[in-house]
C-alpha cells in the first residue's frame, strides 16, 4: 500500500521537479503550457485526494479490526477467568474429598485394629471357654467318682450294719471289732458328711460356673455380634474405601484432564497474547505507517499548493517582463519564454553590447532597468545569468582584454549581475552568473543570423530547493 502511495507521490513530485530540467521550444509562453500545468497539478490532487479516501477507510477497518480483536481477547480471558474459577472450586473440592479419605482410612485402621484386638480377646475366650470346659469334666468327672465311691461306702456301711447286727451277739473279741466298725463307720459317715459338703460346694461351684459359662456364653455371644458386626462394617467400609479409590481415580484423572485442558488454555491463551502483541504491533505499525502517509499527504499538498503558487507567481513575472519588453520582444531582440516553473529571458547580444566587448550599451541599460524592476520583486527564484557566444574566436586586437570566447562570455554575465544588482536593487543571494561560450548554440554558426541567435544572454528564472518554498509558504500565506 505504501508502494501505491508513493507512486502518485513520485509522479508528482516528478512531474513537480522536471519542471526544472525539461525545456521545451523556444518561443513566448503561451496559455496552454500554463492550463496544462494547473491540469496536470489539479489530477495529482484528485489522485491525492482519492488516496485519501482509501487511507481513511483502511484506517476505519483497521479499527474494526482492532476492536474485533479486543472483544475476542475480552472474551477469552472471561472464559479463563471462568475455568480458573472452577478449576479452583474442583480444587477444592479434590481436598475435600482427600481429607475425606485420610479421616475413613484412619477410621478403617482404627476399626482394623479394634477388630484384632476383639478377634485376639475372642480367641482368648474361646480358649478360657476351652479350659472351662475341660475344668467342668473334671469336675463332673470327680462328682461321678465320689458319688461311685460314696455309694460304695453305703453298701459298705449297710453291709457293716448286717454285720453288726449278726455280731451283736458275739463274743468279746466281736464287740472289739463291733466298736472298731463303729468307730470306722463313724469315720466314714464323717467321710461321708465331707464328701457332702464337698459335692454341695462342688455342685455350687458348678453352678456358679455354668452361670459364668452362660454369662461367658452371652458375652462371647454378644461379641460374636459385635465382631460379626465390626465385620460387616469393615467390609461395607472396604467397600465404600473402593468406592472411594475409584472416585479418587476418576477424580484424578478428571483433574489431569482438567490440567491438560487448563495446559492447552494456558498455551492457547499465551499463544492468543502473541497473537495479541503481534496485533498491536502490527496496528502501531499500520498508524505509523498512516501517520507517514498522512504527513505524505499534507507535504505533496504542500508541495503542490506551493508549485501552483510558485507559477502563479512565475506567470505574473512573465506577464510583467512582457509589459515591460513588449517593444523589444516585438522586435525580436528579447524572448521570454516559460515552461513550467522555469522562465528563461533571451537577449541578443546588440541589445545590451557592442561586439567584442562586455560593457553594457546605453540602450541595454535602459532594458536592463525594466528586467531589474520586475525581478526586484522575485523572492522564491534562483537567478541564473548566462553569457553566450558563437564560435568565432576573439580578434587579436581584443586579446589583451579576453584571450577566448570563455572570457567574454563569462565577463557579460558578471557585467549584468552586477547591474542588476547595484542598479536593480535585486538581492544579490539569489544570483549566480556563468560563461558557456559556444558550447551551447541554439542555431548554426554557419550563418550570421544562426550566430547572431548564439550571440545572447539569458536570464534564467528557476525554482529554488522545494523544501525552502513549502517553508516559505506559511509566511507568505
């Protein structure tokens, strides 16, 4: 786009700065260079016009684009802003659910430890029952035995108490041995009372032992409860623990798919802020480059108003010297002629010296004095004066005074600067004088009047340094 500009920019400032460089015939300047001209500094103003409008709508696309891509920027961060939100709840909500899971797998060994303490206190019953059990036979055991051997020494007795009967009526010796059988059935009945006594406490011994058995037998009943209890508490919490594993899996694999999508947002969301960056650099790149064209713009319309300006002002200037040397130029010893920018007074040389010579006729000064009058006016041109010869070389006589046509040449051009400036009161920064001898004829040396054609002055008129008009311009306005 910068390309497009700038060739319009570079057709006119061509079209500008060729004006000092093309020189067309020679002759008066006419109304239709001029109208061609302005025609053609009007189309470079349409064209620039016309850029400007295509500059301003890629500006207002520009900034549609820009706000487009800053409601896109807006949006996405609402979105991450959303995600972080939710990432930061399910957070959250992973801790909760860990802390969870710490407090039931410590309630889980609690339980695990209780339930071997109440399988070890268990299996410490079973085996006091065991030993109970085995204390009951004994006892059953001797209960049996001593009942076996009091009715033993029942019959015993009962057989002591026939035999007592049948002694009764013995001899001496018999009621020795009757009041040893009483004595020994005395003993025996004390036996007898003991072994009574000792069933009794026996039989309550057993008694209180089948009622600690009975109670034993509900407690162990009661913890077979429990265990059975615990065991199915431990299983329900085994079962709810896997449910839990599997919730904690799903959950960390949620949660790492969730860092992975937050991974790609973040990737995505840096990669959006590049392209964001990219954006914004490239949007201050375009208002630069704008701003560049837009001051482009107001130079070129600068330069123009100020190349229309200038020949405006170049118009007037020929116009007057038109006036001024209209005898002359009807005599056909002076044309003016302008192209463009660039005005060029052509004076033969008998109008302002005699032959070989560069002291300026009584005649010339007079037209010199008109050119001054009107170029005293001239603040926005360089001034150029040029001596010019034929090729005939000087005579020997005027040797002394100029060896070469170079000399002479040059010395007319000095004598009229000189002129116009003590004379013309023309500021002397905008002159420059040269001598081209015959290097420059404007017809053929082989006739006189081709030579008397090369035989001039000329007072050339062009622009200055565009920059020092376009500055010059404001305070002019």
């Amino acid at each position: 786009m910068a390309r497009s500009l700038n060739r319009p920019a570079r057709l006119f400032i061509f079209s500008a700065l060729a004006l000092s460089c093309v020189i067309g015939p020679i002759g008066c300047v006419s109304t239709e260079t001029h109208t061609k001209t302005l025609t053609e500094l009007e189309a470079a103003k349409k064209l620039s016009a016309q850029r400007a409008t295509e500059i301003e709508a890629l500006k207002k696309q520009t900034l549609a684009q820009e706000r487009q891509s800053q409601a896109q920027v807006d949006q996405l961060q609402q979105q991450l802003a959303s995600l972080q939100h939710t990432l930061d709840q399910e957070a959250a909500q992973r801790q909760a659910s860990e802390e969870r899971s710490a407090a039931l797998a410590k309630e889980r060994t609690d339980l695990e430890f209780r339930a071997s303490h109440l399988q070890s206190k268990l299996e410490g019953l079973e085996r006091e029952k065991g030993q109970l059990g085995n204390q009951l036979g004994n006892v059953r055991d001797q209960i049996a035995a001593l009942e076996k051997k009091l009715a033993a020494e029942a019959a015993q007795v009962s057989a002591l108490e026939k035999d007592k009967q049948q002694l009764a009526s013995g001899t001496a010796s018999a009621q020795e041995e009757i009041a040893k059988l009483q004595q020994r059935a005395a003993e025996l009945e004390g036996e007898a009372a003991r072994i009574a006594k000792e069933r009794e406490r026996l039989q309550q011994e057993q008694s209180q032992l089948a009622a600690n058995l009975d109670k034993e037998r509900e407690r162990l009943k009661a913890e077979e409860a429990e265990t059975a209890r615990l065991a199915k508490e431990r299983e329900q919490l085994q079962q709810q623990q896997s449910q839990l594993t599997a919730s904690l899996e799903q959950e960390r694999e949620r949660l790492k798919n969730e860092e992975a999508e937050n991974a790609r947002l973040a990737k995505e969301r840096e990669q959006l802020q590049q392209q964001q960056s990219k954006l914004a650099a490239s949007l201050e790149e375009e208002r630069q480059r704008l701003k560049a064209e837009e001051t482009e713009k107001a130079r070129i319309e600068k330069e123009r108003a100020a190349k229309e300006d200038e020949i405006r002002r170049l118009t007037k200037t020929q116009e007057d010297l038109s006036r001024s040397l209209q005898d002359e130029i009807a005599k056909g010893n002076i044309t003016i002629q302008q192209v463009r920018d660039r005005l060029t007074i052509n004076m033969v040389d008998r109008v302002l010296f005699d032959s070989g010579r560069a002291e300026i006729k009584p005649a010339g000064l007079k037209v010199l004095k008109q050119v001054g009058d009107v170029l005293n006016k001239v603040t926005d041109k360089q001034i150029r004066i040029e001596g010019h010869t034929d090729n005939v070389p000087i005579s020997t006589k005027l040797q002394d005074r100029f060896k070469t046509n170079w000399e002479l040449s040059t010395a007319r051009a000095t004598t009229v600067v000189r002129y116009l400036i003590d004379q013309g009161g023309v500021d002397r920064q905008y002159f420059s004088a040269v001598g081209h001898a015959d290097t420059r004829p404007l017809a053929s040396n082989e006739t006189e009047e081709g030579r008397a054609s090369n035989r001039r002055i000329e007072i050339v008129l062009y622009p200055k340094d565009l920059s020092q008009i376009v500055e010059s311009l404001p305070s002019q306005n």
